[in-house]
C-alpha cells in the first residue's frame, strides 16, 4: 500500500494534471462503495484501466472507502433496497436474473446495487470537488507541509528519507 499512497503524493506534488488524479480519486470511491469480490467488481475494475487517471489516485480512493465504509454501509444498503423494490423494474431485475451469467454480478444485492447507484451519483461531485482542492493544496498547503517541523524530523528517519528520494524522483 505504500506504493500508491507514495505516487498519489509525488503525483500531487508534481506535474500530473489534476484532472487525471481527480478522476482517479472518483474511480476508488466507485470501486470503493461496490462490495469486492464479486464478477461486477472485476469487470469495473477492468474497465476503468480503459479510461485516462492516475491509477494510484484510484487505489489510495479505494482503500480509504474501503476503511470507511462501516460509516456508511447502512446507507449504501438502504439506498440497494430502495433501487431493487422500484415496481417498475421488478420486470427489468427478472429478467436479468434470468440470464446467463448475470447473477454472478449479484446486482440484486442490495450493497452491491446501492454501491454501484451511490458511486455512480457521486463519482461526478467528487470528481469536480478534487478539481477544486488540488490547486488550493499545491498552492497553500504543500509547501506548509514540507517545511513543518513534523515532516523534517520525520524524514531524519532511514525509511522514510527513501520514500522522500522516492517521491522526489518521481
């Protein structure tokens, strides 16, 4: 995990377009909010490797929905459960359990599809407010960080200069 929390940081800090690490970060909260393991996950993670982002963006995203995602799993759940009682898809959810292979995606799983339906509201709005807080972080908060005292004292440490010279690299 240090690999991509350590490319996330050398992309902020570098020269990658925001717009790329935006929609990384939007990826990982997508991946994030469907429950792993299942055929509908792989096949998103597949396709987003189709689309231009800073792929350590996405997984740093995914890690950390992933961590916070007790937080709002009832709501995740209650969101599937709303989406899978809608009286008008009843027959569209039929027939789609009725085909092959389409039940190993487990949409009629109320984490799964409240997972998916969230994600994909919110990918947009996360994707514009990261548009927005990556240029006030280079602009203000990088250079604070880097010179705190905290970080110096920090880096005196072997481990941590060679993630520095690492991201410095980058």
């Amino acid at each position: 995990m240090i690999r991509p929390v350590v490319k996330l940081i050398a992309a902020l800090n570098g020269n990658v377009k925001k717009s790329q690490i935006a929609a990384g970060i939007a990826w990982g909260l997508l991946l994030g909010l469907v429950p792993m393991g299942n055929f509908f996950w792989i096949v998103l993670f597949l396709v987003s490797f189709f689309f231009t982002h800073h792929h350590g963006s996405k997984l740093v995203g995914m890690f950390v929905i992933k961590i916070l995602s007790p937080l709002f799993a009832p709501a995740i759940d209650v969101l599937g459960w709303q989406i899978l009682h809608i009286d008008a898809l009843q027959p569209l959810f039929t027939s789609m359990y009725n085909m092959p292979f389409v039940p190993f995606t487990k949409f009629n799983n109320t984490l799964v599809m409240g997972g998916l339906i969230g994600g994909a509201v919110l990918w947009t709005p996360f994707f514009f407010l990261f548009m927005a807080l990556i240029p006030l972080y280079r602009k203000h908060i990088a250079a604070r960080i880097r010179n705190s005292k905290i970080v110096n004292k920090i880096l005196k440490f072997p481990l941590f200069r060679i993630i520095d010279k690492a991201i410095s690299s980058s």
